[in-house]
C-alpha cells in the first residue's frame, strides 16, 4: 500500500514539476532533471530589497553568515505564504555543504556530482535513507553584494525551485554554501520530509 501511494505521489510530483527524488520499496530511483539557477549582476539591476527575518540563532547552530541568511529569507518566503518554516538540520547542512563544495572545487554546477551521484545518493553517504521524498535547489552566483538574497530571490523566479522553497511537505532543510577561489560562490539547499 506503502509503495503505491508513493509511486501515486511521485506521479504527482512530475506533474507539478516539483524536484524531488523518490526510492521505490525495491530500493529504485528516480530523479527528474530539474532546472537550474546560473546568474550574474546586470549593470542596470535595481538595488535588492532587504528582507529582516527573525530567527533563533540556535536553528542554524553551525551556518555561516551566508548560509544562515539564506535560509532565514527561504524560510520568510513560506511564511509569507502561509506555511511553516523548515527546520534547520546539521545533516542535511553536511550533505549540502559536500556538494556545494565538490562544484566550487571542480568548477562544475549540476545536480548530478561529477561520480554520477544524486542528492539521494549524497544523503547516503551520511546514513540518511530513511525518508519520505527528498529534494535539492541549486544556485551560483558571482558578483553580488548580497548573493542569500539574490539566491533566494533567482530560486522564486523559477517555477521548479520555487515549488520546493513553497512546498507544503518538507518538514527539515539546510544550505551549505561554498565559495571558489575566483570568489563564485555555489549554494546547495537540500530538502527532506522523513
């Protein structure tokens, strides 16, 4: 019945466009291929609007700077529509982290790390399997004087990372944010319901 009703809700998923990944009982898998955020400054860009987020320091306990902003501005986008925030989860800020820094370090951006591993399989490494439906949002930038707001800001312009930052079923979530030696820097937010 387990399965059905996750094969019925992955089928959904895909409909709507959301990026998740789903493991059948039979331990399979699939990943749809889900768009990306790549963006730099334009010269005539209007000046970012400031968010203030009220957060407790202890949710994002080991979080950088960045990393600790962009969740808070994620986390200010569900409630302004009504949902609740995501809590904040050091394995899922490891596993992000992990990815975040293999593209800074091998100049690469993709869901798919360069061994052909997936955010399932990146959440493996960290003994995380036991979960309902677990997904991931991607984003570079370089350039930027606030890149957690313009992060936050390029995800809700696109319909599929938006659909995970507002999705109603993720319960846990974390950023890990790494940056290159030519100052991009590479944003992994991993979202997971158990």
């Amino acid at each position: 019945m387990r399965s059905s009703l996750l094969v019925s809700f992955y089928i959904l998923v895909l409909i709507c466009g959301v990026a998740l990944g789903q493991r059948s009982s039979a331990g399979t898998r699939a990943v749809p291929v889900l768009v990306d955020v790549i963006s730099t400054p334009s010269k005539n860009r209007e000046a970012v609007r400031q968010t203030t987020v009220q957060t407790a320091a202890s949710t994002v306990s080991s979080a950088n700077e960045t990393e600790a902003r962009t969740f808070e501005l994620m986390n200010a986008q569900r409630l302004a529509m009504g949902l609740k925030s995501l809590r904040w989860d050091e394995t899922l800020a490891a596993v992000a982290r992990m990815h975040s820094q293999n593209m800074a370090s091998s100049k690469f951006f993709s869901h798919k790390g360069l061994a052909g591993e997936f955010v399932d399989d990146r959440a493996a490494k960290f003994g995380i399997f036991n979960w309902l439906a677990i997904g991931e949002n991607i984003a570079f930038m370089k350039g930027y004087s606030d890149p957690a707001t313009m992060a936050v800001e390029k995800w809700m312009q696109s319909d599929s990372h938006k659909k995970n930052i507002l999705n109603d079923q993720w319960r846990e979530s974390a950023i890990g944010v790494a940056v290159a030696d030519d100052g991009a820097m590479y944003f992994t937010q991993v979202f997971i319901t158990r």
